[in-house]
C-alpha cells in the first residue's frame, strides 16, 4: 500500500506542476463586462447588437477630465489641446508600442464646460484590442496608465487637475483591484488557514499536508476551468475567479478537517495505519461525498440564470469543489499513509482503545452542550427559533436594488473621483448615452419622446453628430444624453420611463445604453432568485433524503438552514445600513449568499446527522444524537471557522460586492455551526425521537468497525430506558463500565445519555 500512496503522490505532483501556473493566469481569460454576461432578449442587448451593425467597429470610452476650480485660462486650454495632439504618440510600458495604435482615431479638441472650469476629452478605445497584452499588463490597462501619467506630468505642473474615467477608466480600475486574486487573496486565506489550523491540529507538520492539499484541489480545476473559459465554453469573471480559490481551499480543508479526525480517531484502535486508514476512510466517505454533492448540486444551479456571471459561477464552482473533493480523499489518505502517525507530532496518537465516541463525558464543551440538549430540548430549540426568526425580521431592509459604478470600489480611485468631477461641470451622463433601436419611420416620434421626458437632454438621430444615420434593416439608432450619472438609480429610473412611453410609440422600440444594460442585470437577477432558489431547496432536500433514508430529517435541515440564511440576511441589512454605511448592495448579492450559506451551511449539518445515524444505530435515537453532537463538535467547529476565514479573505479586495460576501458567508457560516448545527438541529431532532428517521425505521446494528459483545435495543423500543444498559465496550480492551442510560423522553430533567457515558479521558 506505501507502493500505491507513493504513486498517488507522484500522480498529484504532476498534476500540480501542470495546474498550478494556470491558476495565475485565469485573469488572462476572465471578463467583467456586464454587457456580455446579459441574456440574448434583454432589450439591452438587442440594442448593442445594432449599434454593432452601425458602426465599423466597436470602442471603449477613456473621457479624460480635466479641472481648475477658479476657471480655465486660455493658457490652460492651450496646454490641454497640446496634450490632446499629443495622445496618439504617447508611449506606453512597452516603448516599442503607442497609445495611437489602440485607438479608433485621434481625439478631437477637448470639449469645455458651460461653467469654463473644466474641459472633456474623449478618447475611443478599441474594444476588440482590450485583451492585448503590453508589458504583462492588458492594453486597455496599459493606455488608461499612459493617459493619466501624461496628465499628471504635462497638466498636473501647473495647478490643473486631471482624471481619467469613462468605462476605459472604471475597467482599468477594476484591473487593478482584482489583481490581487492571484496573490494576495490567496495568500490571506493560505496564511489564515495554516494559523487555525496549527491551533486545531497542535502539530507543525498536518496543516502543510491539509494546504498542500487544498492546492492540489486548485490546480485541477484549474486544468479544467482554464480551457474551458479561454474557449468560450464557460463564462469566468474576476469575482468567481476569486470565489473559486477560497471556496476550494475551504471545502478541501473541511474535508480533511473531517477525515483527519476520524483517522486519529482509528488510530487508538488500530496498530496498523492502514487498518485505521481504511475504516476512517468508509466512514468519511459518505458525509463528505454527500456535502460535496450538495454543493455541486447546489452550483450547478445557477446555470439556470439569465445572467452570463452568474451562470458561469456555477460550472467553475463546481469543478472547484470536485477539485477539493478528489485531492482530499485520494491525495491527503496517501500523504497520511506515508507518514503514519508521526504527522501528529508531537501529539501522536497511540493504541489504547480508548474511541471519542466511547470517551464523552461532561468535561468538554461539546459534551455540556450535548448535556443542556438532552436536559431541555424543547426550550433549547424554542429560544434558539426564536433568535433567528428576529434577526430574519429585518432582511426586508436589505437594499439590493443596486449600486452605482462609483460606489462599487470601497477605496478612493481615479476613474470615481473623475466621474465626481465630470458630474460637476458637465450632464452627469456624459460619455454613456441613452441609445434607442427604432425603425426608421418612428426615429421623430422618438425624438420626440426623448426631449420631452425629464431628465433627458440632447437627443439625435445617428451615432455622429452633423452625420445621417447609418440603417440597417430599416433601423436607426437615436442617442440622448440623460442629466443623471448613467450608473446611479436615478437614471435606471429614467430609463424605466422611457421603455414605458416608447412601448406606446411601438413594441419594436427598444431602449440600450450603459444604464439599460445596469437595469436589465437588475431585472435578471430578481427572476433568478425566484426560479434558483426553489430549485436549490428541491436538489438538496433529494440528496438529503437518498443521504438520511429519511423525510423528516432533510425537512428539519433543509429548513433550518433556509432560517439560518434569512437570519444572516437580516444581520448583514443592520451592518450594511447601519454599522459600514454602505450605499447598498448588488441585486444578486442575496442569490449568491444563498447559494453559498445553504449549499455550504448544509454541510455541518450532513456532518452531524450521518454520525448521529451510525450512533443511533447502537445506542438508539436519542442518546446517538447526544453523543453524535458531542463527538463531531469540535471538527465542525473546526471546520466552520476555517471556511469562514476563508471567505473572510475576500475582504482584502476593495470591491463592495466581495466584501459583502464575505461578510455574509463568514456570518453565516458561524451561525450555522454554533447555533444550527449546534442548538437548533439537535434539540428538534431529540424532541422527535425516532419519528426523525420516517419513514424507514432506522435498523439498529453495531458499530461495523468495532465488534460489540451486545446489540443495540430492538428498534420500536424507547431509546433508553431506566433500566437499560448501553451497549457492551470492544471485548478486546472495554474502557468503560457500563452505566444506565436514562430516560430519553423531550425536556427531561435527568441526566443525558452523554452525560452518563461514563470514560477515562475526556475524548480525543
């Protein structure tokens, strides 16, 4: 067997060499255009697709601005069209390369502002060169670097103040605030994950092969995910390029965190490694393969959604977690095997039968806990209930109606101060037109429309100004500037007006533009939620089911963690409004908190009830629940923490979106742990008794891995009686004299059936 580890080492070695630098070079096929990701029959979409026909080819907007407070003087204007001509021959971080290559022509004069305190240039990026690569930056990057450097050198000496914003400035931006995805996240979640884990484990050497592992993980989804995107196959943008890394290092280390627990646990039974290796193994194998299931299920979901982020979320997800799940149970049971129990240096478990779900008594936390269930479980999950439900009573103020682009950066950055800026001098749409689809009969009725509707300005027919209209299939498009900055909720609400009054002058009518485009994500991502989540909560409760061999069971969980999300929700609306002051929320914020709460929360709970049911099986309902709860607290605990420090690491990107995901699923992964899985779960599932298991009776049997001298009660029988005695200790070495088990009946005040189990140390 050391033969076959050593191979399956070797095996993941190479996968890791090839997978590894494909990690870092998943930003390189990720894309973060909101028009790309909208479906095929939002009206946006529709739009962009003729303005493509109209034009010879597609650009990208810088708007350079440029500000002196106290007025323009003609010197400042000379010097701002000497650094208009100037732009086409800027050179960029490769000298060889300018920024006049990447342009669809040369910017005209700068434009100045009725006030005469500020001057527009625009300059129009070519859109299909975004990706080029200069110096190992993007060429959308590189030109908006060159044009603010230029600014500030030429214009900024002189007292003038110069930005660079516009869609070109805002990606750029974006650019540099996801580069950290590849480094700097990772290596947050790697260094926070090794620091809990040194705590858990105590041993210098497990928490490597724990990360070792979650890397692996990583890389092979990284072999799939990358081709996969760079082919068009699947949708990867910045923000489930970095969900990917933290949602693979957290499932594989709660994986091994569940593995490596049953394995030490083995280890005081067996003298062989691979004795102890394959029982943990069988035993591990069925609650992590149903939470990995959950989860892909879960994942696999969002391909139901109208929105192309989204969608793609789902398969990379996905693959991530299948990454996880097949490094921690083929490479990690290999690492374990090699090593053998010195990996547990210096606390290195030896053989003195002594079993953690045989060693439970009062002395630790999880055994109290399991105590207080068995005492008052009715009142336990009565008081519980009602905490959550009053923390889900304020989710209604959670404001997920969206946020403008300026907003979305929680650092100071160029392209946001310069938009401040351009709404000053300037109609705040500026740069982002309105643009209406009409057929060219109703392009004055349109008109029309436009100027009369309040915060509407400038409408013309065509894309050029003084120029006709280009028409294809006898349609034009008409352009408006609208007061409003085109990404606030202001000029969303404009634009929902004019579809409604152009609806009157035809259905064929169709309204696009940046701020449409904003609107139809919004429109997208509130049906998503009412066609992902039901079908979320369907997948689930089957896997349960097949999982439990239960109804009653999967309803309990499934509908403690829908309880546990809402409860989340209405925390995270008090700290977004009230503790962090934000604007409000990206309108599928909430859809990916539920995916990631309910489709990972649900994990503690599979963690508990599969070793609740192999309990139960020869100790009886009840008391298996006791000592299930008691023997898993401390892993699921454990791992709990673990994932919410890893998503917790999202943080560290300064995008409102993440750091609100963050917040939400590192909150919610702890209330699931120490309060779901913890209080709730348990205190219902006692207070049903072995109506839990219906409608299959649950059989009992010892425990396969240890041979009993006795069987558990007849099923049908109380769980424990009075009189009964549990069952027998291993012949071999019993640790335990055998002690009445009391009665397990809903709010009893005697002793529980863990705290009756009797031990020499106070577990493992």
């Amino acid at each position: 067997m050391r033969w076959v580890a050593a191979l399956a080492v070797l095996v993941w070695l190479a996968i890791g060499g090839i997978g590894g630098p494909l990690v870092g070079q998943l930003s390189e096929v990720a894309t973060n255009d909101n028009a790309n990701f909208l479906p095929p029959s939002a009206e946006s979409t529709s739009v962009s697709k003729l303005v493509q026909r109209t034009s010879d080819t597609q650009t990208l907007p810088y708007l350079v601005v440029v500000e002196r407070p106290s007025g323009l003087t003609p010197a400042d204007l000379a010097a701002v069209q000497k650094y208009v001509a100037g732009i086409p021959g800027l050179r960029l971080a490769d000298p060889s390369r300018t920024v006049g290559e990447f342009l669809q022509s040369p910017p005209r004069a700068a434009i100045p502002s009725q006030d005469g305190k500020a001057a527009l240039v625009p300059v129009s990026f070519l859109a299909n060169k975004a990706e080029d690569t200069v110096a190992g930056n993007t060429a959308l990057y590189a030109v908006a670097q060159a044009l603010r450097d230029s600014a500030t050198s030429t214009l900024g000496a002189s007292g003038l103040g110069t930005h660079v914003t516009g869609a070109g400035g805002f990606f750029a931006d974006f650019i540099i605030a996801f580069s950290g995805i590849d480094g700097i996240l990772l290596l947050v979640a790697l260094g926070v994950v090794f620091v809990i884990l040194l705590i858990v484990y105590r041993s210098p050497i497990l928490p490597f092969a724990v990360l070792i592992t979650a890397m692996f993980g990583l890389s092979l989804a990284a072999l799939v995910v990358y081709p996969l995107a760079k082919n068009g196959a699947i949708s990867l943008s910045g923000q489930s390029q970095g969900i990917l890394s933290i949602l693979v290092v957290g499932a594989a280390t709660d994986y091994a965190l569940l593995l490596v627990a049953r394995f030490k646990e083995e280890l005081h039974d067996q003298d062989s490694t691979w004795a102890a290796m394959k029982i943990a193994w069988r035993a591990a194998i069925e609650p992590i393969a149903a939470s990995a299931a959950t989860v892909v299920l879960g994942l696999l979901c969002l391909r139901l959604s109208d929105l192309g982020s989204t969608k793609g979320l789902g398969p990379v997800g996905a693959l991530g977690i299948v990454g996880a799940f097949v490094a921690s149970l083929t490479f990690l049971p290999a690492v374990l095997l090699l090593i053998g129990r010195r990996i547990f240096w210096p606390q290195i478990p030896r053989v003195d039968h002594v079993h953690s779900a045989d060693a439970v008594g009062t002395r630790g936390i999880w055994g109290r806990v399991a105590g207080m269930v068995g005492r008052r479980p009715r009142r336990t999950w009565v008081v519980t209930l009602l905490a959550l439900v009053a923390c889900a009573a304020f989710l209604p103020t959670l404001n997920a109606r969206g946020v403008a682009q300026s907003d979305l950066f929680l650092t100071k950055v160029d392209s946001v101060t310069g938009q401040e800026v351009l709404a000053r001098h300037f109609p705040a749409g500026s740069g982002s037109p309105v643009q209406v689809a009409t057929p060219q009969d109703k392009a004055d009725a349109v008109v029309q429309v436009l100027g009369s509707t309040p915060g509407v300005s400038n409408p013309q027919v065509g894309l050029v100004p003084g120029q006709p209209p280009k028409v294809v299939d006898g349609q034009v498009v008409v352009e408006a500037t609208l007061d409003a900055p085109a990404d606030s909720v202001a000029a969303e609400n404009t634009v929902e007006t004019l579809r409604s009054s152009l609806d009157r002058v035809g259905a064929d009518v169709l309204v696009g533009g940046q701020t449409a485009t904003n609107l139809d994500v919004r429109l997208a991502s509130e049906r998503d939620l009412k066609v992902i989540i039901p079908t979320i909560l369907a997948v689930i409760f089957v896997v349960l089911m097949l999982l439990l061999r239960s109804i009653i069971a999967p309803l309990v969980l499934v509908a403690a963690n829908v309880l546990s999300f809402a409860a989340t929700m209405g925390v995270a609306a008090v700290a977004f409004n009230h503790v962090f002051g934000f604007p409000g929320s990206d309108p599928s914020t909430p859809l990916y908190g539920f995916v990631f709460l309910v489709a990972l929360g649900i994990d503690y709970s599979i963690f508990l009830m599969t070793r609740v049911r192999e309990e139960s099986r020869s100790r009886g309902t009840r008391p298996g629940i006791l000592v299930g709860l008691a023997v898993t607290g401390g892993v699921i605990t454990s791992a709990g923490i673990v994932l919410a420090s890893t998503f917790s690491a999202l943080a560290v990107l300064p995008i409102l979106f993440l750091v609100q995901i963050a917040f939400i699923v590192a909150f919610g992964v702890l209330l699931d742990t120490l309060v779901v899985r913890s209080l709730l779960v348990p205190a219902v599932s006692y207070d049903l008794g072995d109506r839990i298991w219906w409608p299959i009776p649950l059989r009992a049997r010892g425990r396969h891995e240890r041979p009993t001298a006795s069987k558990a009660p007849p099923e049908g029988e109380p769980d424990a009686q009075p009189d009964a005695q549990p069952d027998a200790e291993p012949v071999r070495a019993p640790v335990a004299e055998p002690v009445a088990e009391p009665v397990a009946g809903p709010g009893s005040d005697q002793e529980s059936a863990v705290d009756s189990t009797a031990s020499r140390r106070a577990g493992d």
